[in-house]
C-alpha cells in the first residue's frame, strides 16, 4: 500500500559466516510483508575470503541505505529494524551494539544512522569466546587465531549498553550447534 508508511526489517541470514542459509532470508522477509512489514534480505559478503569488520560495514550500510530512502519507499524512519539468525544474528548483534555516529562524508546515505530501532536475534552467535561460541562463524569472521583483542571487540555480551536498542532473543537449550550460553550472555 503505498499510502501507508510501513515499519522496516534488514534481514540477515545466518551460515556461519561462510554461506547465506536460504531459509533465513526471503521465506522471513514474505512472512515479514504479511504483517505490512516492508523487509530486505543482506546479502552480505562471507568468509573465509572476507573478514571482520567487512560484515558489519555491509550490514550498517544497509541500514543506512533503508533509512536514507525511507521517504520514498513510504518507510518509517524511525521504525527500521534488524533480525538474524545464527552467525546473521551475531552480525545484526554487532549492529545493534554498535555505537557508531553517523559518517562525516559527501555520501549521503553514510551520513544516516546505522543504529537499528530494535533488534530480534535467532539463536544468535552472541559470543567470540571459544567456550561457547560456534566455532566455524568465529573462524569464517575472524580467521583461524584472530587475537583476544579481537575476539573481545566482537563479543556481543560485552558491547551491550543503554544504548543497545529493545532486542528479542529467542533461544532452544538443546541446540547443538549454538549453544544457549550465547544468548544467556547477552541477556545478563
């Protein structure tokens, strides 16, 4: 309808940051549009060939890019947020904790906000720290020995603050592959 002005969604998919599971993507963002939610899937760039922080730049520009054209996609711009799953979650995780100013640049779109209003996080990799991480997404991020600098700055539970938007996080406790511990972490 394009007399009404729509909530937005960037979806991104998860796949331990080595393939975009296509499951997570445009079956969420369909389902998203019957609830008159408008919805964009990330296709954002991978590992092992691409590493931090070129995810989160994909994923900020999107957001940016949604909201810089929210006046003519009849979207709300204060009512743009992010949802992923897995490693996409660990990724819309860093977004949303992200406390970034918008870009001094002739670009108009960097000049927007990145900052997600609020955040749904599915069985999310919160956590860099290999006691509960997922260990292919940390490797596909990060690379095979990134440093412990490393793994703290994209450690999701230590990057929470007030500013971290309202965030859904839904969980099972017998995941074999991401284990409860991650979103337990970014709760407390």
């Amino acid at each position: 309808d394009q007399s009404t002005i729509h909530a937005a969604i960037l979806v991104l998919p998860g796949g331990a940051y080595g393939m975009l599971a296509p499951h997570e993507g445009e079956p969420v963002a369909r389902w998203l549009n019957t609830l008159g939610i408008d919805a964009f899937v990330l296709r954002y760039r991978l590992g092992p060939r691409y590493h931090y922080p070129i995810e989160l730049q994909d994923a900020e520009r999107a957001m940016r890019l949604i909201r810089a054209h929210a006046a003519s996609w009849n979207t709300d711009p204060r009512r743009i947020g992010i949802i992923g799953f897995s490693a996409g979650g660990h990724l819309a995780a860093l977004v949303a904790t992200d406390t970034a100013t918008p870009m001094a640049s002739t670009d108009s779109i960097d000049r927007e906000s990145a900052h997600p209003d609020l955040a749904v996080l599915a069985y999310a990799v919160i956590s860099m720290d290999s006691a509960v991480t997922h260990v292919g997404s940390r490797d596909n991020l990060l690379g095979p020995a990134p440093s412990r600098a490393l793994v703290d700055l994209t450690s999701n539970e230590r990057r929470v603050t007030n500013a971290t938007p309202p965030t859904f996080l839904f969980a099972t406790v017998d995941d074999n592959v991401v284990p409860i511990e991650n979103t337990l972490r970014f709760i407390e």
